[in-house]
C-alpha cells in the first residue's frame, strides 16, 4: 500500500504541476508564498515517502505526514482566495473552506482544481493507514 500512496502522489503531482504551469503564466505571482511553500513541502513529502519505501523505517513515513498535514493547507489557502475573488468577497480566514469548496466542485476554478482538492484525500488517508498499520507491526 505504500506504492499506492506514491503513485497517488504522482498522479496528484502531474495534476499540481499543470496548475502551477498556468499560475506562472497568468497569475502574476499572487500567493506566491502558498503556493511555493505548498510545492516545496509537497516534494519533501515525496522524499520522506520514498526514503519510508526504501528503508521500512516508520519514522520517515510519520514525518511525510506529518509535512502533509502541516502544508495541504496552504493548497487550501489559495483555493478559498481563489474563490472568494470568485464570488467578490474579502473575508479573511479558512472559515471560507467549505463555501469555496463549494466553488470548486461547481467548477467555477477549473476541473484540474476540482480534482486536485478531491483527489488529495486519495494522497492523505492512505498515507495515514500505511502509518499507523507500519507502527502497529
């Protein structure tokens, strides 16, 4: 299962890299800092997750979530900016999650987006019960 969790990854990867190609193109640098931090930490998970593969040592599988659980949430940041420029509001703050998850799943920010928020799951949870199923052994 930890194949699957880096194959899920590499699927979730190609898809944040096409998003990141048409960022560069038209977005002029807005939330640079989310979305460049988010790709840094993304890669470093998949170093962890690869070294956890190569070695069987749980602790490197711990610290890739760990990284996932600290930075999917600037991904996330910049979605609810996204759309709540969408929907011309300026309130602050993730309490937007769900409303612009909403946006997202209409489609209003474009079908990679939408799969990229859904498909992160497919990324987190497995990587969490190869964790604690790898700890338990």
């Amino acid at each position: 299962m930890d194949y699957i969790v880096l194959a899920a990854w590499t699927i979730q990867a190609a898809v944040g890299a096409s998003l990141l190609v048409s960022w560069v193109r038209h977005a002029k640098g807005s939330n640079a800092g989310l979305i460049l931090t988010h790709v840094t930490a993304m890669i470093a998970f998949a170093v962890l997750w690869v070294v956890f593969i190569v070695t069987g040592a749980v602790a490197w599988g711990w610290a890739g979530f760990v990284v996932l659980v600290l930075f999917i949430g600037f991904g996330d940041a910049t979605m609810v900016r996204r759309a709540r420029a969408l929907r011309g509001e300026a309130n602050p703050g993730l309490r937007d999650y769900i409303p612009a998850a909403r946006v997202s799943l209409a489609g209003r920010l474009g079908g990679r987006t939408r799969f990229h928020m859904l498909f992160s799951a497919l990324v987190f949870f497995p990587c969490l019960a190869v964790c604690i199923i790898a700890t338990a052994r």
